[in-house]
C-alpha cells in the first residue's frame, strides 16, 4: 500500500489560497483530493464548495474530490480519513490541508513525523505558500505568522502581482529570497497553477536531489551583485529607497547558509545539531542540506523542521565531483555566527 502524498497549502487572508484550491478541487484532473480545512471553527472557505453543515464533516463531490472541515486535532482527521479510504468507504489519492491564514504551518507538518501511525500511512509532500503582493510588505512588517509561513515554504506563489509596480514586485521577490532562499517563486493570476506546480514537489523527500531548490546552490554573492547593478543605472529615488529595502529591512525570518570542502566528523555534527535544536529548535523553521561525511563515500541528505530531524544516504559522490557540504538554515533571529562557527567545528 503506498503512502498517501499530502500537500500543506498555506497563506495570509486574503493571498488566494481558497481561489487556488477551488481551481484544484474543480478541475477535470482524474484525481481523487481529499481537502481539510483547517480553520478552527472559522468561516468555512466558499459555501460553493462547502455546505456549512457542522454535522456532516466530509462532503463528497461531483468529481470525487471530498472536502472536510475539522474542528479537532489534525491527527484524529487524518486517521479517520485513512481508516475510511481502506475500509472503502471513501476514495481519495491525496491530501491537501489548508490551514487558516493565520496558522503556523511547523506543528502541522510535525504531525506527519511524529506520529507513527501518521508516517506509515501519509507522506508529506510540500508546503506551499500563498503570498498576496498587494498586501505582502505590510503583512510581512507586522504579522510574525505570515513571515513564518514564507520560512516554511517548499514553493511559493506570489498573487496579485497585477496590482503592484515591477519596482515593488522585484523588492518583495529579493525579500522572499532573503527569508526563504530554497523555495522557488512563481508569479500566478487567480490560481491558474500548473498542477505538476503544486503536487508531488517532494520538498520533504529526504532523498530527492537539491534540483527543487534551484537557488539553493547558487553563491550568496549572486544576490549582491544582482542588486548593486540593479541601483547603479537606477537612481530614482523610491527605488534608491527599496535597493535598500531589502537588505536593510529586518525581517526575523533569515535564511544562511553553510558551506565547507572539509568533511564533518558525524559524531562531533551529531552532538553540535542536538545541542542547537534543544537551545533553538522552536525558532528554527525549516534546515537542510547535502553533507560530506567522513566514513562514507555516498552524499548524507539531512533536514528538520523545529525540534525534529532526519538524515538518510544519498547518490554516491560523482568521480569528478566536489565533495562539499552546504546547509541552509531558516529560522527566526537565528544566531547566525553561533552556528556557522559549531558546524566549523563540527568538521574533521
């Protein structure tokens, strides 16, 4: 029995993520969705798709996808649903859970790893985030959860960009780098994603290669030297002011990375790793990274979310390829300097 692959679709109010959801429920796909509105007694999404009817949770629909609302603990949802599906009471392929806008996605993707009649039933595919470029700056200045959920992100999708200027859109796509460097952005109008965008991203599958994030490799200095030629043959004065926006603008939710041509020491990594998620762990939203590791010829694959961590073996390192461990972290006021100097430490 395979496991069921499930999406955490996330976002402030307003970003377009019931316009999104809609567009996935409604369209002629050949998949069974099952959807879980996570919205702690709120308003239900759209009364189109859902009949505000506490009694009944799950609504079937015309194309087979079925819509649940919980009120209760997501853990209790998710093993009702699996024990309904084998006893053949209900036929879904997926799971995609829509969480409120105001929700912080870590608990919700804790729960796949924690329990583990959850982990042998479900497998977290990604966590996409909604980011409404009308609203983002102000969103982002003043709502820790919207921040957070850009930290969290495997994939993010910027709507309403037809409202702002090229100028704001570029500020607000380097700000989403600088928070979150390894999800990929993509502008959309009124949900119209690609659904091979959405599922199966594997933004957690420990062993899939780091082409999901795509910048992920590439040199901080990119970024730099982006922005420095970008002010240079531009000095009008409200974008003189955004140039510097990005950078200066300080966000809690950062993003490093580490990178080092030396192998770590897996017991010295070990003890180090323990020892900042025990500190830091509740602040650290998502880390991974492809490490060298002494005593093993093939590439180590590790990641976390919060206090929860997992590594597995990866692809044997190529004949002519640098071995070189890089690791990005994403956290809220992370001590940058306290980490790069353990994982330092941490090498042979």
């Amino acid at each position: 029995m395979s496991l069921i692959p499930t999406t955490i679709l996330t976002g402030f109010l307003g970003s377009g993520k019931t316009t999104l959801l809609k567009r996935v429920l409604t369209e002629a796909h050949g998949q069974k969705i099952a959807v879980i509105e996570n919205e702690f007694g709120e308003e239900n999404i759209d009364n189109e798709i859902l009949v505000s009817d506490t009694e009944e949770q799950i609504i079937q629909m015309s194309n087979g996808c079925i819509c649940c609302t919980i009120r209760e603990d997501l853990r209790v949802t998710l093993q009702m649903l699996a024990a309904k599906r084998r006893k053949g009471l209900l036929s879904f392929d997926r799971i995609v859970i829509e969480t409120t806008g105001l929700a912080d996605p870590g608990p919700v993707a804790q729960t796949f790893f924690m329990d583990d009649e959850i982990a042998e039933t479900f497998l977290l595919d990604s966590i996409l985030t909604l980011v409404d470029a009308k609203h983002a700056a102000l969103q982002l200045n003043d709502r820790q959860e919207a921040r957070r959920q850009v930290g969290f992100a495997d994939q993010i999708f910027i709507s309403k960009a037809d409202l702002v200027s090229p100028q704001d859109l570029d500020a607000l796509q380097h700000r989403l780098k600088h928070m979150n460097p390894r999800a990929p952005q993509k502008v959309v109008h009124f949900g119209e994603v690609p659904l091979s965008e959405v599922f199966d991203l594997k933004g957690f599958n420990l062993n899939a290669k780091l082409d999901i994030d795509p910048d992920f490799l590439k040199d901080d200095a990119h970024d730099h030297h982006h922005d420095h030629a970008h002010g240079e043959h531009c000095d009008h004065p409200s974008h003189a002011h955004d140039h510097g926006h990005h950078h200066h603008h300080d966000d809690d939710v950062k993003s490093f990375v580490f990178r080092s041509e030396r192998a770590f020491d897996p017991a010295k990594l070990e003890d180090f790793l323990g020892a900042i998620v025990n500190i830091y762990g509740p602040r650290m939203l998502r880390y991974k990274g492809v490490l060298n590791m002494q005593g093993t010829q093939r590439k180590v694959i590790f990641q976390g979310v919060h206090q929860l961590m997992g590594s597995d073996l990866g692809p044997m390192w190529a004949a002519d390829e640098r071995k070189m461990s890089k690791m990005v972290f994403i956290g809220i006021d992370l001590p940058k300097d306290i980490f790069l100097q353990g994982l330092e430490q941490s090498l042979v």
